[in-house]
C-alpha cells in the first residue's frame, strides 16, 4: 500500500483530496435543499462545488503557484457566472418573488468550492456548517414569522375626495400594518376603486384590516382577495 502511494504524485493527491471535500460539502447541501424540493439540489451543488474547486485549483496552477502572481483571475469568473445560474432559478409571481434562496446558495456554494480549491479546508468545513445551520434551523422560525406578518390584499371602494389615499395608508399604519403598495385601479366622480397590498406584522395581527379602513370617512366597501405566499 505505501508503494502504491509512493507512486502517486503529491499534488494528485492533494487535489483529488480537495475536489473530493468539495465535492462532500456540495452535496450535503444539495441534499438538504432536494428534500425540501427546491430546483438547485443534490446532483446541481455537487457538480458546482467540484467545478469552483477545479477553477480555483487551475487558476492557482496558471498563475504559477499560490505565492506567484495574481490566483484570483480565473477564479473570480465562478462569482460573475453564479448571477447567469441564480437569475435562471428566481422567478416573480404577481407580488412574491421565489427562489432567492435557491438563488444565494448557488453562490455561496460556489464560494466554498473555491474556498476548498485554494487549500482553506477548515474555512470552508466551518462556513458550511454555518450554511447548513441556517438552512436547517432559520426555517422554521422564518415560517413562524411570516405566519405574523402575512400579506394581503384589499380591494376598497370610497367616495372621492381630497386626502383620501393617505388618510387609508395612514389608518393601517396606525394600526400595526405595513403597506406594501396602494393604487387607484379605477376612478369616477362617483366612487373610486382602490387596491392595498399589506402586511399584518405582529403588533396589528388581531386588528381586522377591513374594519380599521370601514372606519375611514368615505369608503363604502372593502373585499379581502385573499392571502399571497
């Protein structure tokens, strides 16, 4: 067995060990976002891991050796292309926007690829963990949270008059919400129609929208559309 390593030449095998921990740390991320279904997972985070690595290693050697030159070249064009792979994975539906997860562990990944590709092992095996941390347990608490502060919409119906659109904005906000968004979608000499995207955050969540804006000196009718994820 010792003659066998002996014939190995060290780099190679300092290289197949990095691109073998690259691709270890790819994959137990990639295996936490395909349990939970998400588009970049096991087989997509390994091969980038494996791949920033490779980069990074190769970038050392064009360059002459880690103490030679400038080994960032090659390797900062991995972090310009993550923004072609994250754009491909955030989509946009109506008002929510998905995929920014997805999105920032393509990158972060790549960074840990190239972190094991440039020999910082113990940099990467920590930062990693940190990532698996937060994908883990932030999640739960990050659905609690947004159960607190959900959106919705709310279609109103008012007498037009002066001052009208800011007194409702200013009578959610008084009562804990957070207005994301609010138009005139129709307007006549009668009635106006107008469209609020809110927030309950957790100070308004037992304060029925609907009711604080009834409130309001003009409005004749408020319809609830319906929650958004």
């Amino acid at each position: 067995m010792e003659e066998l390593l002996a014939n190995f030449d060290p780099q190679f095998i300092e290289v197949s060990t990095r691109l073998l921990i690259a691709a270890g740390i790819g994959a137990i991320v990639g295996i936490e976002r395909e349990v939970r279904g998400h588009p970049a997972g096991f087989r997509t985070l390994t091969v980038l891991a494996v791949a920033s690595a490779l980069i990074m290693i190769l970038s050392e050697r064009v360059a002459g050796g880690k103490d030679f030159h400038d080994t960032g070249r090659i390797a900062a064009q991995v972090i310009s292309g993550m923004g072609f792979l994250g754009a491909g994975v955030i989509m946009r539906t109506g008002l929510t926007i998905h995929g920014l997860t997805t999105a920032s562990i393509l990158w972060a990944v790549a960074g840990l690829g190239l972190t094991v590709g440039a020999g910082l092992i113990t940099e990467a095996l920590l930062a990693s963990g940190l990532i698996i941390f937060i994908l883990v347990i932030f999640s739960p608490i990050e659905r609690k949270l947004m159960r607190r502060l959900k959106r919705k919409v709310l279609e109103v119906v008012a007498t037009p008059r002066p001052g009208l659109v800011e007194e409702l904005a200013d009578a959610l906000r008084a009562s804990g919400h957070r207005v994301d968004n609010l138009i005139v979608t129709d307007y006549t000499t009668e009635a106006w129609e107008i469209k609020i995207t809110m927030r309950s955050t957790s100070a308004g969540g037992s304060i029925d929208p609907a009711a604080v804006l009834l409130d309001v000196g003009g409005v004749q009718l408020v319809h609830q559309e319906g929650d958004e994820d």
